[in-house]
C-alpha cells in the first residue's frame, strides 16, 4: 500500500516523531510513504536545523519520499529558505503534479 501524508494539525508533531519516522528508520511502517506535505506550524519541521527534518531527509534520500512545504504558511512564518533538501514549497496543485504517477491508495491527514 502506498500512502500520502498530510500534517496539519497540532499533534501532528508528535505523532510524526514518535510513530511514523521511527517505524520508517526501522522499515516496519506497514505501507510505503510516497509523499508528506506540511502546513502551518508543522512547517517548522522541515527546518534545517531540526532533528526531525534531518531524520526525515535521511528517510527521503534512501526512498524517494517527496517532502514538501505549503508555500503561504512557509513565507508567513519567513522560512522559505530555511528548509532541507529535497524539501520542496509549493500548494496542492504542486502535490498534485508530484504525486501524480505515485499510485497512492491513501491520503491520511494527521
């Protein structure tokens, strides 16, 4: 099964780092992440500087797992040039587009 992910919510945080990157680390998550797209204050993760955006870059490098940025919430929180490779910013049409051809089964917003 490949899934998608969407945090938006505030314990999104939490669930991400507790739960989900490291069952990726381990390779027991029970689906393949295509993708995972971040709003609001969930932006922050992505930040250079934050041990879960290093974790997640790593999980990214090995599979091919697309991470990616709302763009308004980016430049309000003045961010934009603060994330990680291969972070990218962009709105649901550009999740669209890059997810296009990755046969998700689901979305799963957290």
């Amino acid at each position: 099964m490949r899934v998608a992910y969407v945090f938006e919510s505030v314990y999104a945080r939490e669930i991400l780092e507790n739960m989900i990157i490291p069952q990726l680390e381990k390779g027991d998550h029970g689906a393949e992440v295509a993708g995972m797209m971040f709003f609001f204050d969930n932006t922050y993760m992505l930040q250079k500087d934050s041990d879960i955006a290093k974790r997640l870059s790593a999980i990214s490098e090995k599979s091919g797992m697309l991470l990616m940025a709302c763009d308004r919430c980016c430049y309000q929180r003045e961010i934009d040039d603060k994330l990680i490779e291969p972070a990218g910013i962009g709105c649901f049409p550009n999740l669209y587009a890059a997810l296009s051809g990755a046969n998700i089964d689901q979305v799963i917003t957290l």
